[in-house]
C-alpha cells in the first residue's frame, strides 16, 4: 500500500511539534519521523484527507509558524529508504536490534534482526523503545502474551526470547501484519501466532501479560477488550501516546479495575503499567 509523507516545517520546534504529533495521531497518522527543522508524517493513501489538516491547533500557537508539503511514498521505495536510515538500537546494553545487514551484537546481549518494510514499530520510537525496556525486566518464563499493534513484530519476537511460551500478535494493518511474520521466521521463533485485524481477534483469548502499543483513542476504545483476555494477576502494558494523556489512561483503565503498577517516560512519550487485581 502507497502512503502519504507529510513534511512539516515548524519555528519554534516547541511546544508545537509536540501538540502535532498529538493531533496528527487523532486523524490516523501512524509515524513520525522528528527533522531538525520540524518532521515527517506517514499515513496510509487511502486514509489521508488533506482537510484534516486545515485546521491544526498546532499552526495556530502564537510566535509558530508551520507550513508543509505533500508527497507520496509508494511502496517499492520504503525498503531502500529503511536501509539508508536504520541504525542499531541498544536497550540499555541488554537488547540489541538491528537490521540483517549490521553485525550481530558481541557477548550475550539479547539479539533481534528486524527488516521493517513498511510497518512501524523498530525501538526507534521511544515508545517502542520504552516496552522494549519494560519487558527485560519482566518475567516472561512460560508466559502467554499479547503484542496489539505489533507493527514490525519486535515486541512479540522479543517476548519469545525472554521465555514467553504462547504469543498472539494482533495488527490491523496488512503491512505489519505480512511483516512481523517475515520477522518472525527470521529469528526463528516457534511460539508466535499472527492475526491481521483488530480487537475482534482476541475475542476469548486468555493472556499472562498484555502489549499494546497504540494511539490514546484506539487504547480507549478497545479497553475492555484487553481487560476480559487478561488473566487475574496479569500485566497491562500500555505506550503510544504523550505524558499529556496519562491521566485519560489511567482514568479508563481504573474504570475497569486495573491497579497501577508503574510508569516510564520518554521524550514526552510514556508507557504505562497496570496489572488486573
């Protein structure tokens, strides 16, 4: 599928590019990529309208000014694109991920080859980076987990290489979906199921920790889902939005009966950690 690259330009940087991300995520932009003079962001073709962007809350800040152009990104581009911009991540010295063609980590750091494609979810994103981090310092032995919104299928291959034993990887979009299998067979896992679509997939599904790496909306909307496949005792984990959302997250997820747990952030973003009491 071709997607649609936005190229913002924005002075001052912030607060604004900050309040885009969150605006653009609200109209179904999957990926940001930050420039040094503002940032790129990534939509499916068919999901884009152009009037959505008429009206940002961001280019109406006094002192900001933004402006941007549209291009198209087909699809046969991404792979070299990836290739020309993928860097190894290193998770604090205990995860190292990479893309086939850097060198495997030394010593016994935690390895995962990921070749992205067109899906999103690398550990580039601090999002992903922060469940990355979460989960080596989880005990997964034997455990059953949902990765939601698995994108490249990092999370859930990690998952499988910290001892989880039964793995559901749950994505809507066909991309990531055909992604994290082709992940998934590259690092050889064994305990990975993959599901195109959504929270209609876990429908009666019982898992020990739960992932799910999406918008604020979709993490809303889709709560109950989560909650009636978590185990007593099991763990929620929850990113993929702004510190700012915090307080609609923890609201819902209480709603529901999760106890807090914990919580991590980074460059604004945050990860959010419950478990079902």
């Amino acid at each position: 599928m071709d997607y649609i690259k936005v190229i913002f330009e924005i002075s001052p940087l912030q607060p604004a590019r900050d309040i885009l991300v969150a605006e653009l995520g609200e109209v179904g932009f999957e990926s940001f990529v930050e420039t040094e003079s503002g940032m790129d962001a990534y939509i499916q073709k068919p999901e884009f309208d152009r009037d959505s962007l008429a009206d940002l809350q961001s280019a109406q800040l006094e002192g900001v000014k933004l402006t941007f152009e549209v291009e198209e990104v087909p699809d046969q581009n991404w792979n070299a694109a990836w290739e020309e911009n993928f860097t190894p991540i290193d998770v604090d010295g205990k995860c190292f991920i990479r893309a086939p063609f850097h060198e495997a980590p030394p010593g016994d750091t935690l390895d995962l080859v990921i070749q992205p494609q067109m899906s999103f979810g690398t550990g580039h994103h601090a999002t992903t980076f922060l469940m990355a981090r979460k989960l080596m310092t989880m005990d997964l032995k034997s455990k059953s987990v949902l990765d939601m919104g698995c994108g490249t299928g990092v999370l859930a291959i990690l998952a499988e290489k910290r001892g989880a034993t039964e793995i559901l990887a749950v994505d809507i979009d066909h991309w990531s979906y055909e992604n994290t299998i082709e992940n998934a067979e590259l690092n050889k896992t064994q305990n990975i199921e993959v599901r195109e679509g959504g929270a209609e997939q876990i429908a009666g599904g019982e898992f020990d920790v739960v992932i799910a790496n999406i918008n604020r909306n979709i993490l809303v909307a889709d709560m109950t889902s989560y909650v009636e496949t978590l185990k007593t005792g099991g763990q929620l984990l929850l990113s993929g939005f702004f510190t700012i959302d915090n307080p609609i997250l923890e609201k819902v997820c209480g709603e529901h009966g999760l106890q807090k747990v914990g919580g991590e952030e980074k460059e604004t973003w945050s990860l959010l950690h419950f478990e079902k009491s």
